[in-house]
C-alpha cells in the first residue's frame, strides 16, 4: 500500500490502470478529461498496456468500447453531463447485451445555461439503462469503486455495466490522501476478465443484436433484471472482500449508516457532499436533535430493503436531492418515497447547478425539516422544497 | 482541529499546485489534508481560488472554504481588483507576494518578493513568472503549516530534475525572506 495524494480523476485513471484495462476510449468534456488525460500518459509512457482509440465522440467512445467488452476485453470510458446524454443510445446496447463496461461520471449539471459545475441529473437521468450506478463520496472511495466495478461488473451473476459517479470538481479536481495497493496484490485479487462463451472476433463471422421475437425480448430483460436483483449481494460481498482485504477505510454495502442507531429522523443523501451533511449531523446531535444519515453508495440496484428498514424505525426522513425531475421532485426524492411504507419524506432541492451546499445549510435544512414535522407540518410536504436562501421573494 | 486556508491567484499563476504541494507536505508530516480548486470558466489571466484544508482527523467537508484562517494574495493586483475583504475579512492574516509591506486594514499583512525569486532564478512558463513554490514555503512559514522539509519534499512529487532543484531553491529563498508588517 502506497499513500498519494491524488486528486479525484488521478486516482480514477489510477484504478483504470491496476485493473490493467486492455481498451480505453474517450471523448473529452470537462470536468471528466483529466482522468482520460491521465490515462493518455500512461498509455504513451508504456505504464498501461491499452489501446487507446480516440473517437469524435462519445457516442463513438462508448460504441468502441462496447465492442471491445463484446470481444472479451476489459474496457473503460469515462464522460460527463452532455456527453453522457450524447451515450444515452449506447447505454442501453451495452446493458442489453450484458457486457460489463466499466465507465466514470465526474457529474456535471446540464446547460442551458452553460455550466461545468456538480449535480446530480446527468448520472441520476440514465438510471432506468439497465447500468448499476454508484456514487463516491471521497476521493478514497471513488478510487475504490473504480476498482470493485470489474468485479461486480464481470462477476457470472451480474454482467451488466458499472458506472462509477464523482462530483466534478468537488472530487474529480480536489486532492485528498489516497491509499493505493499494490500491482501485484489487486492482480491477485481481480483476475483477468474471463473468457466469454462466445465472443466477437474477426473471422468468425455471426449476428449480434439481431431482430428477436417479442418473448425472448421479455425474456432477455427479466433475466438482466433478475441480474441487477443479484447484483445487491454482489456489492455487498465484493466492498467487503476489498475492505477486508486492502483497508482503505471506505465503507462498504449499498448504504453507508451514519449515526442511525437510535434515530428519530434520518437524513438521506448520496455523493460527495454527504461529508457535509455528516458534519451537520453532529453538530444538530449535540445540540440535542436526534438525527442520522443514510448515505446511498448505490442508486441502481436500489437499497430498497435497506432503506425500508432504516425509514421504519424513524419517526421521518429528509432527502437531500442535488437533481430534479421536471414536473415531480427531485429524482432521490421520488425514489426514497416510493420504497417508504409509512414514514413522510420530506424531499429538499438544493445545490442545482454547482451552488455551494455547506454544513451550515445542512444544519439549518436538517434542523427545519425536525421543525417541521414536530409542528405536525409533514403534511405539507407532497411539494419537494428548493433551498435557495439568496432568493428572498417567493 | 481543522485549518482552512485560502489561496488567490490568476490562472496559470500555480495557485492549484500550491495548494497541492502543502497538501502533501502536511501528509508527509501524517496530517490529513485537502487541495480544492474552485473553477470557474476560468483561463489563464482569470482570478482563481483554491482552498487548502488541514487537519489531525479525515475530513469530510468538501463545501468552499468560507472562513479561511489564512489568506494567500499571489499578486498585489488581485487585491485592487477584487473584494479580499469580503471573502477573508480582518483580522484574518494576509501573506501577498510583494516587494514590500502593505497595510490592508485590521489585519496582520506577511510579504514575501516571490516574484523577484522566481525570475532570479529563472522559473518561467510562457513568459510568467513562476510564483507558486515560492508562495507555498512562504505560507507554510507564515501560517504554520508544515517545516520546510516537508514543503521540498512534497515537492518531489510535483517537479523532477533542474525544475526541481530551481524549485527548491525558491522554497528555501521564500521561507527565509518572508516578513511581517
């Protein structure tokens, strides 16, 4: 083990490269090009024996590394906000064909306006493609998660893609502490992808994605979806393998628990400014407020019995959304509600667009929302709230 | 105890990378710590903030720093040209790279002539000279941060070869020229 201190893509291409990636394709958008940057250098410097295709686009990037994954190759890409909508075709051709494409998100907010800044509705918005999605928290964890994508990925119960989601810049361009194991113990430990039972290759000519009958269509989508089921077990055992294994200190499972035992009310939150919320959460449990939070790790497959057991045994949740659905709530916000049985959900939109979320706003959100619900106001809740304390007419 | 800093520079001025170097100098001395860059649309000539935080314990806050203890000032135009007061009101200390001292209201102002060291000893890219290794032994000095040994060493993962050696002699320069008002 080897301690860096990486910035957030550095520690993406870092992983890329201990999983010794046999195909890399990429189309640079901001806040994501440092990690393919990184890799570009590795590839030149002889450190990773890659390909290295450059493509005019992403939709291209993903399609090479499609049929990289469909020759048997251990692939990765990377994206950002409008280039992963620009994928949006690929995505379901890579989870329809159960290949395990392993590609990151450094999260970026979607234009107009122009803006390079995190939230969440870029990755959040593939979530029906079939893709398992995590979302890191530290630098530590997005480096980890890179890494266990190939095993949960390629692992004979899964095979479906991984993406792995980073706030840009809040970790893709921050430099924190890293550990990194070494070469030959992650080789032990992540074998070599294993051969497909059948596999694209030149001279073997045969059809894929062919006209199917509507029965085997269903067919084929109830058996990935049974696989995403799986996949829940699958994180489970692989986080906790690696952990016990490598050490670095991240948590492991589908959700972190953070103060949770004993709680009254439970905040929920996914990505990098959980840190924030956690800091939130001490200070509001010293000032005598029982509050914890439940950190989502990964939105698909979605904790469901997880979070169902955590919502039960509070008196009422908060979740704090950095996305929305146009018409509805927030995207967390709709996806926590639906798995609650009785618990109200209060949904806060905050943090569109890049803007600044402190743990300072956390408390004054956290602290109203306990407010709230012990003034007997959970009722007016239906409405997800958008925390804009700049805007003082309403 | 976390420490919060933050650093003003322009684009291209090495501000990123000298929050990084103290970064690892403070994890060469087994202290957590954090680099963070706020972009903008930002290209080289724009103004740019970068945060440094340090601390015993992992730190989890990855908001901006909003009340930095200390405030590096990469060159005395920023000041003209931007409200240091509003984003690091006094009395919270200053270190600007200046050939002298300057009064800045209630607060304590530290100079170091990190321009005067980079082009002595040649530390130029593109015609700029290079500030940023200067600034950061200045700031380790001036706010505590890490011993000089650790800035240098820290810096061997940022520099190699005749940049290095340039570079440390910068690092030297700046820690034993920095002043107080």
């Amino acid at each position: 083990m080897k301690k860096k201190i990486l910035m957030g893509s550095h520690a993406v291409a870092e992983a890329v490269k201990l999983a010794r990636v046999d195909v890399i394709s990429a189309y640079p958008i901001t806040p994501q090009t440092v990690i393919v940057e990184r890799l570009a250098e590795m590839v030149e410097r002889g450190e990773l024996k890659s390909r290295y295709v450059r493509v005019e686009s992403e939709h291209s990037a993903l399609a090479v590394v499609y049929g990289a994954s469909a020759g048997g190759s251990r692939v990765f890409t990377a994206t950002s906000s409008h280039g992963l909508l620009y994928m949006y075709e690929m995505l379901w051709w890579v989870t329809n064909s159960r290949l395990p494409v392993v590609m990151a998100v450094a999260t970026r907010a979607i234009g107009p306006p122009w803006n390079i800044h995190t939230d969440h509705n870029d990755a959040l918005t593939i979530r029906d493609a079939g893709w398992i999605i995590g979302f890191a928290e530290s630098v530590q964890e997005a480096f980890d998660m890179t890494l266990q994508a190939y095993k949960i990925g390629e692992d004979k119960r899964v095979l479906l893609p991984v993406m792995i989601a980073l706030d840009g810049f809040i970790l893709s361009h921050t430099s924190e502490p890293v550990l990194v194991p070494e070469e030959e113990e992650v080789a032990d430990w992540l074998p070599p992808r294993e051969p497909l039972p059948f596999k694209v290759e030149p001279g073997k000519p045969f059809a894929v994605g062919n006209l199917g009958p509507d029965n085997v269509t269903m067919e084929l989508r109830w058996n990935a979806w049974k696989a995403a089921e799986r996949a829940k077990r699958v994180i489970e055992e692989v986080s906790a393998q690696y952990e016990k294994r490598f050490v670095t200190g991240t948590s492991s499972g589908l959700v972190e628990r953070y103060e949770t035992e004993g709680a009254k009310y439970l905040a929920i939150s996914i990505g990098a400014w959980s840190g924030d919320v956690k800091e939130a959460v001490d200070a509001l449990r010293e000032e005598g407020y029982d509050v914890g939070l439940a950190r989502i790790r990964y939105v698909r497959p979605f904790p469901r019995e997880e979070l169902r057991d955590l919502l039960s045994s509070v008196r009422a949740a908060v979740v704090l959304d950095r996305s929305v659905s146009m018409g509805h709530m927030g995207i967390l916000g709709s996806e926590v509600r639906a798995v609650s049985e009785r618990t109200p959900v209060k949904n806060v939109i905050a943090g569109i667009g890049g803007v600044d979320v402190s743990y300072k706003d956390f408390i004054s959100i956290l602290r109203g929302f306990v407010e709230e619900y012990e003034a007997g106001l959970s009722g007016e809740w239906s409405v997800a709230e958008w925390y804009m304390p700049w805007v003082t007419e309403r | 105890m976390l420490r919060e800093f933050m650093i003003l520079s322009r684009g291209g001025q090495g501000g990123v990378t000298a929050s990084r170097i103290l970064a690892t100098a403070a994890a060469v001395e087994g202290r957590w710590a954090q680099a963070m860059p706020e972009f903008g649309a930002e290209r080289r000539g724009a103004i740019v903030r970068s945060y440094l935080r340090v601390s015993e314990e992992p730190i989890r806050r990855r908001s901006a720093v909003r009340e930095p203890e200390g405030v590096a000032v990469f060159s005395r135009r920023i000041i003209e040209i931007t409200d240091v007061n509003k984003l690091a009101p006094p009395p919270v200390p200053l270190l600007l790279n200046s050939e002298k001292g300057v009064v800045l209201g209630e607060r304590r102002v530290f100079y170091v002539d990190a321009t005067g060291i980079a082009l002595k000893l040649g530390l130029l890219v593109a015609g700029w000279p290079l500030v940023n290794t200067a600034m950061a032994a200045a700031m380790a000095k001036t706010f505590n941060i890490a011993s000089l040994e650790s800035v240098k060493k820290a810096m061997g993962d940022y520099f190699r070869g005749k940049t290095l050696e340039a570079n440390l002699a910068a690092a030297e320069l700046a820690w034993e020229s920095v002043r107080g008002l």
